[in-house]
C-alpha cells in the first residue's frame, strides 16, 4: 500500500489546473520520474478510490533561476494530468 504513496508525491494547485478541474474534470500531479502511466492510474484509483479515464505525463525540466549573486537550477520532476470519468472527484483539491 505505501508504495501507491511513494508514485503520487504532491498535487499541483495552480491556476491552470484549477481551469483545467473546472472544465474537463482533470487533476494534476507531481509524481516519481520512475513511475509510468498505469502505476499512476492504479495509484491514484487506490488512493482516492475514483475511475480514472486518462493519463498524461510530462517531463518537466530544470529551470535556471538566480537569486541576488546566487545561481542555480530548480529541480526536475515529472508532472501526471490524470482525467477523471464523469461523476468522479477528488476533494483534496478543493479549497
């Protein structure tokens, strides 16, 4: 069971995703970089017993980023935007 934890690692809240809740019923996570698309769909039907329709998964890549004199990258992670199917929610996303 904790290695459904160990797929999802946090969700993304922004305001694109909100849009994209709103819309299309679609929930956005961080997820291990190991992990592909059936691991994260049985994660997150266990985890938050929903039906999952979908899976995408991107790459995001490190982002250069100074701070003053101080310089270096941010780190990379990869990005799950998992659709539900209809009726389905999670209400972790809600705020």
């Amino acid at each position: 069971m904790t290695k459904y934890y160990d797929i999802i690692k946090a969700p993304i809240i922004t305001e694109q995703s909100t849009k994209l809740i709103e819309s299309e019923n679609k929930y956005t996570f961080k997820v291990d970089r190991k992990a592909n698309k059936v691991e994260i769909k049985k994660a997150v039907e266990t985890i938050f017993d929903v039906k999952v329709i979908a899976v995408n998964t991107i790459n995001v890549l490190p982002k250069f980023k100074r701070m003053g004199k101080y310089e270096g990258y941010k780190s990379a992670y990869k990005k799950a935007v998992v659709q539900l199917a209809e009726g389905n929610k999670i209400d972790a996303f809600t705020v």
